[in-house]
C-alpha cells in the first residue's frame, strides 16, 4: 500500500517559490491501477518521483507498505527502490547496451550473479514479447519496442510497485493500446501495483480502476473511473471526462457546436462502461427517421465496455422524434444531456 | 655540417616524440577523467553536489589551462627537477606534459558526461543504483564516444606541445627540426620532422575517429 500524507514539494528561491504539489493526500492500494490524470505543470510528475525519492518531499510523509520513505538510510533507499519499477515517457534506455544488457542492468546494480541474471532476462524478454530482438540496441527499435524494454528493465528485481510517467505519450495510439494492454496483463499476472501518471483520458479509460484528477499541484478529485466518468464534479475533470479538444473548456465546446450547429437538437452522450450493446447510436437511430450525425466524439474500448464522450446533432426531426432517440440511448445506460 | 639525414637520429626523435605524446596522453587521461568526474559529480545537482569542492578544482583547472605552455614548462622546472631528476630528455617533459594536457580532457570529460541523456541518471537512481554504480556502469559507457574523441584532440596537442618541449631540451621531433633543421638551416631535416609529425597527427585522429565509429551504437 503505498500512502501519501499531506505530501508538498515547493521549489525555488525564498522570494520564487514553486509548490509543485501543495498537500496530496493519497492512498493507493496493493494490486490496482491507479491513474493520476492532469494537464502538464499539474505536478504529477513530481508526485511520482517523490513515491520513489528521486524528489524529497518538502513536507508530508511518504510510506510504502508501512515504511516511512523520507527516514530511510541511504542503504534501505537503494533497497526499496529496487522493489519499486519506473518506465517513462522517452524510456531512458542506454543506447550503449543491447536489449539484454539494458534489462540486466538493475539486477547488476542489486548484485544478481550472472547466471542468474541472464536467466532472468530471458523470462522477462519473453514476457514482454521480444524474443529475436535481445541482441539489438536501442537505437534499432521503434518506440513501442523500447518501451517493452523499459518494462522488462523495471520488471527485472520482480518490484511490487510499477511507477509510469507518461509511457505512453510518446506512441501512437495503436502502440500505446499495445503498451497499455501489456502492463493490464503484467498487473493481473503479478498483481503488482501500478501508478499511471498520464494527460491521456484513454489510458485512465483502458486500464486504470481508480483516478485521481491532478490540477495546480492537488488533487481536486478521486474515485474510481466509473464514478468520475458519471458524476464529474470539477471542472478539470470535466474536461478530461467529457471534452474531446483540450484547449476548450466543457461550457466553451458547447457553445462552439451551438454556434455551428444552430438547428436541431445537440446531445452529449456519456457512455460510463455499463452499456452491454456497443451499438447503441445505431439501435437508436434505426427507431427514428431524421439524419444523426456525430460532431465530436472521444470513446475508448475498455475491458469493461466503452468509455467516453460523444457529441450528436440530430436535425430535421420533430421534437417528439427527438425524444424517442433519447429514450432508446438512456435505456442503454448511456447519460445524455442536451444542449 | 651533416647535410644528409642521419636515419638514426631521426628513428630517435621520432620515439622520443611518439613516448612523450602516449605516455603523458595515459596519465592526463587518466587524472582528467578523474577530474572530469569529481567537476561533474560535485556541479549542482550532480550526484554528489558539493559547491566548495567544486568551486575549489573549476578554479585549478581554469587557471592550468590559461597559462600558455611554454611558461608553464619553465614554471614547472622545479618540480620536474624533483620528480625526474633532470630537466633535460624526453622523461623531463612529462610532468609539463601532463600538468598542460590533464586540465584540458578533464573539461572535454565534463562536457562528454553533460551529454550524457539525465534521464538514463534519474532511471538508475530509481533501479537503485548507487552513484559509483551510476558513474561506472552508466556515465563512463554512456559518454565513451565523446571521451574517446577527447583523448584524440588531446593526444593531437600533445604532438604540439612535444614540439615545443622540444625546442627548449626535452628531445624528439621538434628539437629535431628546430636544431637540426632549422638553426643549421637543414631543409631535408625540417620537412622530414614536420611530415612525421603531421602523419602522426593524422595517425591519433584516424585511430581515434575509429574507435569512436565502432562504440557508437546510437
């Protein structure tokens, strides 16, 4: 159980100070998911470096399965930090090292006899699917590949805790649907804890069980995805939740498609993962006669079902028509609002 | 007035030359790296930030590397007195050599090491590696390009400043074209000495780019 205490980190000079997390309060419990959502500058980047100590607190504690991390010694720090993996978002291999080298190099640093090591590394190489590849250097690889190595790496002491920042920003979306779906199957193999720090909803949406919403360094919001997908009480959550272009707020976006779209009816459609039918627009539209077409939309497939936000504009129907392709979406338990 | 090339005092010049250049290349290899690690693990937020130290060697090194060789040749005579015995020979131009030459890589080292990505330093210090793990397993490798590259642009001033410890005793090529070529006003002696020297020159970039080619894996 990792948990967070009134946790603050300010930097800067005296007269310049920069409180990148200003009082985090935080449990994350053994074997989940745990995304931390916000925008960049929201400090959660720091928030994860301080689980580990690569940033020291500048107030609040820090325990790891009951360990105070901030009064550990030198020593028992190394220790625990080989218990704790960390990917990030540019890898951070050494181009100087293969495939295999790179993913022996904590076990090196934790003194793993050689025999043991390489043994080690074959496990992890096939585990995360790179089996032809160990000889290669980094420089060889596409992106989606160094990540895998970057995994193995963090994998390789066997930690209970995976920390990610941003891993996946720097993919493409079928990679980092790839990547995504590596660490939920590495999550419900070890039953190892992960902490996802990430400004992409959809990695929330695809794997994480429960949220926090990062802005301005606290947390303005927590839950699990379900519930922050449904009833969204903060405007950054909001926006991470409900909008499809980062730059507008929730009330800019609808005043946006209002201004486009000045006919018709608008709909903003919520699908919270419930909804057993991924046809559910065109259940609905097939009830009614006038034309649907989606404006926005930012829904992600997930394990559990479809997550996300789509925009409608119905038109050239009657109010009554209307009616009946809201009722037919509600009743697949999608929330829909007009606009 | 020997007007042909004596073959064995040249092949005597040109070791004289080819041992002071290796020999004081290993040792300021070697000291600036040294160096070069202590500037970059003391800077701030280097592995083991620590201003005084760090104030206190950025200051020898900056002072070494402005005194202009020659005056650091005789500022140094003393001590070469005391450590070789002599000042004259090839073995008395090696501690100038050094002082010169070790102050120079260790700032090549310092800016190789700034190369080196943070990020791979940040990720091992979350593996849990301790910083000599980090500077031998991490640092050193990850910047050997950029240090092999240093030791060739160092080892190429050394021919030079060589030149010039020869010119004033130490022996080797550029006594041999000053002495020989030049206050005798033998051509034949001067263009063979600076031929070699260049070709030696060309012979340290060739070996070094080289190396470099084959290490760099990115």
């Amino acid at each position: 159980m990792i948990e967070l205490k009134n946790v603050k980190k300010i930097f800067g000079s005296r007269e310049d100070q920069i409180h990148a997390v200003n009082g985090v309060t935080l449990t994350i419990n053994d074997g989940e998911i745990f995304g931390i959502i916000g925008y960049s500058g929201a400090g959660k980047s720091t928030l994860v470096r301080i689980i580990n100590q690569l940033e020291r607190q500048s107030a609040g504690d820090v325990i790891i399965d009951g360990r105070t991390m901030q009064s550990l010694s030198k020593k028992e720090l190394i220790q625990e930090r080989q218990s704790i993996g960390m990917i990030f978002q540019h890898f951070n291999l050494l181009w100087s090292r293969t495939v295999r080298q790179n993913i022996e190099l904590p076990l090196e640093f934790a003194g793993v006899p050689k025999e043991e090591r390489r043994k080690r590394s074959e496990e992890l190489i096939r585990m995360v699917g790179l089996e032809g590849r160990e000889n290669a250097y980094p420089s060889e690889l596409s992106g989606g590949q160094k990540q895998r190595v970057g995994i193995a790496r963090a994998l390789a002491n066997k930690p209970k805790i995976l920390l990610s920042d941003e891993a996946t920003s720097a993919l493409d979306p079928d990679t980092t649907e790839q990547i995504l779906d590596l660490l939920k199957e590495i999550n419900e193999q070890l039953g190892i804890t992960i902490v996802m720090i990430t400004h992409q909803m959809e990695v929330v949406q695809r794997v994480c069980s429960r949220m926090a919403v990062m802005s301005e360094g606290v947390i303005v919001e927590e839950g699990t995805v379900k519930q922050l997908f449904e009833h969204p009480r903060h405007e950054v959550t909001k926006r991470f939740v409900q909008n499809v272009d980062d730059n507008l707020t929730i009330e800019e976006l609808a005043e946006k498609l209002k201004t486009r779209y000045p006919d018709g009816q608008l709909l903003r459609l919520t699908f919270t993962g419930n909804n057993t039918d991924s046809a559910t627009i065109a259940n609905a539209i097939r009830k009614v006669s006038f034309p649907v077409s989606i404006v926005e939309s930012n829904i992600t497939d997930s394990a559990a079902g479809a997550y996300g936000v789509t925009y409608l504009h119905l038109y050239h129907g009657t109010d009554e028509e209307y009616n009946i392709f809201v009722e037919s979406v509600v009743s697949e338990n999608v929330i829909v609002e007009v606009l | 007035m020997g007007s042909a090339l004596n073959i064995d005092q040249l092949l005597t010049a040109v070791w004289e030359t080819v041992f002071m250049t290796f020999v004081s290349l290993f040792f300021a290899s070697l000291f600036g790296l040294l160096i070069g690690i202590l500037l970059y693990c003391t800077q701030s937020d280097g592995l083991l930030e620590n201003r005084i130290i760090n104030r206190i060697a950025d200051v020898i090194v900056n002072v070494l590397r402005a005194i202009p060789f020659l005056i650091l040749l005789i500022l140094l005579i003393p001590i070469t007195r005391a450590l070789v015995g002599t000042m004259l020979g090839a073995k008395a131009a090696l501690p100038p050599l050094i002082a010169a030459a070790t102050p120079f890589f260790a700032r090549m080292c310092v800016i190789a090491f700034q190369e080196v990505d943070k990020g791979t330093i940040e990720a091992s210090k979350a593996m849990g590696a301790s910083n000599s793990q980090i500077i031998l397993k991490v640092l050193l490798p990850e910047s050997m390009p950029a240090i092999v590259s240093g030791i060739a642009v160092t080892g190429i001033s050394l021919v030079g400043y060589t030149a010039m410890a020869g010119a004033i005793g130490a022996g080797g090529l550029g006594n041999l074209a000053y002495m020989y070529g030049f206050a005798r006003r033998n051509n034949a002696v001067l263009y063979t000495a600076t031929v070699i020297i260049v070709l030696i020159v060309f012979a340290i970039q060739w070996i070094g780019d080289a190396i470099v080619k084959k290490i760099d894996k990115r």
